[in-house]
C-alpha cells in the first residue's frame, strides 16, 4: 500500500492517481484520516496557497420543478416545506448578490430551478448579469439553470457570465437510480456546451446517496476526465418529502477523505466544501479547508447555511486568507466574537434550563 506521502510526493510531480490508489484513499482507516489530509494539504497550498474563494448563491427561482432527482427539496411532487417563487426581478437579484459580495464573495452564482432555460430565460440572466456587474465589475458570475439547449450557452457568454455550473451529481452507473427525467449525458452534453462556449466548466457530486465507494472513485474520476475547472462537493440534506428522506451515510472523517480524494484526483483545481457541510462535516469544517480552497458562503437554495460571520471567522481561526482582500488573518470587528466572557444566566441557581 501507497502512503499518504508518498503519494502525494508522485502526484506533486505529475502522477495521476490510480482507481486502486483511489479507493486506498477512501478506505483510510479513521485513525489515519488526519495524516491523509494533512499530506493532501500540501497539494492545496501548492497550488492555492492559504487563501479561501469565497461564493456566494443567489436562488433567482426556487421550486416547482419538474424533474424527479431523487435528492432534491424542489423536485416533480415534493412534500418539502420549502420557498417557492418564481423569478426575482434584476433589481432584487443585484441586491441579493451584494450581500455575499460585500461579506467578501468573488464570485456570485445565479441558480434557477427547472429542467433547463427558455431564451426568453437566458435574457432575463443576462439582465440580471448586467445589473450585478454594473454595482461590482470586479466579480465572477457563473449561472445554474439546469440543461442548455444550443445556443444558450454563447449567449450567456455574450451577456457577461464566467462560468457555468452542472454537476453531475454522482457516477454514471449510480445515475438511474437518482433520476429517470434525464440521463447522466444530459448533463456531459450541457457543460461540453459551456466550454465550447468559453465559459468556466464547473461541476461536482453529492456524497450520501447510497454509492459504493468505486462508485464515488467513478465519479471524481470522471470529473477528472471533463477537467472541471471548479468543483462543489456537497454532502447529501435528506429533506423531509423527498426519496432519499432519513438517508444517513456520511461520518466527518469520511467527508474529509471523500475531499481528500478530489484534491488527490484534481490537485489545481478548486474544491468548494459545498450543501451539507454544516450537517456532515459539523466540527470538522476546519480541517476541510486544509483540503478545499472555498466555499459557499452563508445560506443554500432552499437551506440555511452557518451564519456568514461565522463562516469568516472559521476562515481567520485556521490561518487562512479570503481570496481577493487584503485580509491578513485577523479578525475584523465586524465579525469578532465578544472579547468579554459571557456571562452564565441559567442553570443551577436559576429557572433556566441549562446548556447541556
């Protein structure tokens, strides 16, 4: 067997990780977890350094959707007591988009639900995209907006976005047992669409649907084949109303190994700690970022995320920078906790409960 070093030393100077070697990482025992992503991490500040890309989501429409992902709260006959609403006006998006920018987001993601744009669609985004680059030239915008027909993606191009996100969710030979409205090559043809386009190719899985570990290696590596330029892990949220309702599979050290592996699989490129990293990865979140080079800042689609305060500062706390500020590790006095010791108001002595 491989060491973690070892292989590391390899891939730092151009070795390709292996099927086998991948499923070694995956099935590092929880004692060594540490060890791997500590040597992992060097890939990481290789190519990043210790800087964190901050994004930032903006949900333009939310709900009513009428595919069947398995794994959704918008899905075709959802029970999910989600938001439900129909496009945001330019105006409003902007200004949703301003505060995860002003929170040190340098790139903002414009999501809609749905099986995919109408061109009448792809307009309003391009609106949409104008009024946010009019308040803040400098940031990146990718969009979300499911299946691309042709065409579409050249004139998001044209319109102003970077980037384009689809992921692929899991492995092709996992993919009919998440969805049967589309098929695994739906989504390969939307981001060949993007890149033959000039947009940034960004597409990643969600961990925790019930895949064997070769069919998580399956996955990153095909994300490897597609040279995704950025990459969101998310660790599975089993709404309430949904198929995959009560699915529990995921520890914090399997997370850490699973974005041990991408970073292993795709050294250069980035690793967004993405949907559920609050749930799964919960006390972990930190040595993530040992891993991943960013993630989503505050709130989901249709979940809350960690408050963004505390986001930034689990940044600072671990010796990291955001990327694109001038941040040298300190906590600002926007976001530091009280300097003052909190003073105890329940439990013993009291009628309060106490926390416990």
């Amino acid at each position: 067997m491989t060491s973690p070093a070892a292989l590391v030393d390899r891939i730092s100077t151009g070795h390709r990780i292996t099927e086998a070697e991948a499923l070694q990482v995956l099935t590092t025992p929880d004692a060594e977890t540490f060890t791997l992503v500590a040597e992992a991490g060097r890939l990481r500040r290789q190519h990043f350094g210790a800087t964190v890309k901050v994004n930032y989501l903006v949900s333009l429409k939310t709900g009513l959707c009428p595919e069947d992902c398995t794994y959704c709260s918008q899905r075709l006959g959802t029970d999910a007591q989600i938001l439900k609403y129909t496009w945001l006006k330019p105006a409003e998006a902007a200004r949703q988009a301003g505060f995860g920018i002003r929170g040190g987001a340098s790139r903002v993601c414009l999501v809609a639900s749905g099986t995919g744009p109408t061109d009448r669609d792809v307009d309003r985004v391009g609106e949409i995209v104008q009024e946010v680059k009019e308040q803040n030239p400098q940031v990146e915008v990718c969009a979300c907006l499911g299946l691309l027909k042709e065409g579409q993606a050249a004139k998001l191009r044209e319109a102003g976005v970077d980037a384009y996100n689809h992921n692929i969710n899991t492995a092709r030979s996992m993919y009919p047992q998440i969805c049967s409205t589309h098929t695994y090559d739906d989504r390969i043809e939307t981001i060949d669409q993007a890149t033959g386009a000039g947009l940034s190719p960004c597409s990643g899985l969600i961990a925790g649907m019930g895949e064997t570990d070769e069919q998580m290696v399956e996955a990153v590596l095909a994300l490897r084949e597609m040279e995704s330029e950025s990459i969101p892990v998310n660790f599975l949220m089993p709404f309430d109303g949904t198929p995959l309702e009560g699915t529990w599979e995921l520890t914090p050290l399997h997370c850490l190994r699973i974005l041990a592996l991408v970073r292993l699989a795709c050294p250069d490129k980035e690793l967004r700690i993405a949907g559920g990293r609050e749930m799964h990865l919960r006390s972990l979140q930190p040595v993530a970022l040992q891993v991943a080079n960013s993630l989503f800042l505050g709130d989901y689609l249709t979940s809350e995320g960690q408050a963004a305060e505390a986001d930034l500062e689990m940044i600072r706390d671990a010796g990291l920078t955001v990327l694109g500020t001038d941040d040298d590790g300190a906590v600002t006095s926007s976001s530091a906790p009280s300097l003052n010791p909190a003073l105890r108001r329940r439990g013993a002595g009291t009628q309060e409960v106490p926390n416990a």
